[in-house]
C-alpha cells in the first residue's frame, strides 16, 4: 500500500485504484495551492505497482527534481512536487529491479485520463470559450480589458490585467497630449497588441481546463 506524507505534516493514504489530485473538490486529495491546477495528477494501482502520471497540468508534476513526460512507476523514497506540495512516498520496494521510467507501450496502459481521446464530456454547466474570448475582445476595445479573464472566473487576474490596462492608456493618452496626436500613433498599436496577447492567454488558459470550458 502507498501513502504519501507531505512535508508540512499531512499523511495521504492510497487505497483506490485510481487516485486523482488536484486543485478542484471533486479530486481524491485535494491541495489549495494555486500552482496545482483542477486536475494536476492521477496514480493509478496495478497490483503492486503505484503508476503516476501527469494530467496535462500547466506546472507539470516532477519526481527527484525530474518533470515527469510520461507514466512513472513510483518507488520508496520519492520525492513527488505537485506545484508548491512535496510528497515522500512511503512503499515498500518492488522485487526485479524493474526500469522505473515505463516503456512507451507500458505508458499507454497507465495514460492520464485527461489526454484528448479519452476526455470526459464538459460536465453541465461549462463556461463557452468562445464567449469568453469575446468578452476579453470586445470590452478591450473600449479600453476595459480582463473582463474576459473575470467571467471566466478569475477574478483576480482580470482586475489586475484592467488596472494595468487603464493605468497604460492613461499614460497614452497624457503622451498624446504633449506629442500632439503623435503620440496616438504608437499607443493604438501597442494597446492592440495587449488585446491579443491577453486573448491568446486566456485561450490557452481554458484550454488547459477542459472540464471548467466547452
């Protein structure tokens, strides 16, 4: 049996045969850190092997200081950082000395459930992305940006990406001033941009949470 004991005291037990972690409620171990994202990581038990796989997470999973790029076969004494959580695993050492990096065949068995052919449907309720590009488009062009960003439910990134953004075209507008309209010239371009790059942020944003966005 597998048990993982975070640094900071708390001791987690494996006892279902997949065991998924992340950020969202409805994960086996759940962790309030915002570098774990919804779905981070799933362990899944194979008779006496424990097999971890990353869940397409955005700062990805890491063993010893090694990212994790596919299944990984857990051994006693690992160090496991899920964003700001370190895990030692607790297991006693399989006999063989098999390879711990899985093969690419053994991989496919243990892949994560979160990879594209195998996704679950968004459940009922799921934000459209495409009606969140709009609102981070549409309002940006009036000069509110981040609007996109706190529809889609984070709100503090939005309000600091508007506050941002209303502070540049102040400072666009007074240099338009004393340039007479010259200044206008840059500041349009440069605004557009900030549009684009926010949007394409946030795309990649909710692509990354297939459950959260349809």
């Amino acid at each position: 049996m597998l048990k993982l004991a975070a640094a900071d005291g708390p001791e987690y037990l494996i006892t279902r045969a997949e065991t998924t972690i992340g950020r969202r409620e409805d994960n086996a171990i759940v962790f309030d850190d915002k570098r774990v994202s919804s779905r981070h990581a799933v362990i899944v038990a194979r008779g006496a092997d424990y097999i971890l796989t990353d869940a397409g997470s955005m700062n990805g999973t890491y063993v010893n200081g090694e990212r994790l790029s596919g299944a990984y076969r857990l051994q006693d004494g690992d160090i496991v950082q899920i964003g700001g959580v370190l895990l030692t695993v607790h297991l006693a050492p399989t006999e063989g000395g098999a390879p711990r990096l899985l093969t690419d065949d053994e991989g496919d068995r243990f892949s994560a459930p979160t990879e594209p052919d195998a996704a679950p449907p968004p459940p009922a309720g799921a934000k459209d992305r495409m009606l969140m590009l709009l609102l981070e488009v549409l309002p940006g062009l009036a000069g509110f940006l981040g609007i996109g960003w706190i529809a889609a439910g984070e709100a503090r990134r939005g309000l600091l990406i508007m506050a941002a953004g209303l502070l540049g075209l102040g400072v666009g507008v007074v240099f338009s001033i004393i340039t007479l309209g010259l200044g206008a010239c840059l500041a349009v371009p440069l605004w557009l941009v900030a549009i684009g790059l926010s949007a394409w942020r946030l795309w990649e944003y909710m692509t990354r949470h297939p459950d959260r966005f349809s």
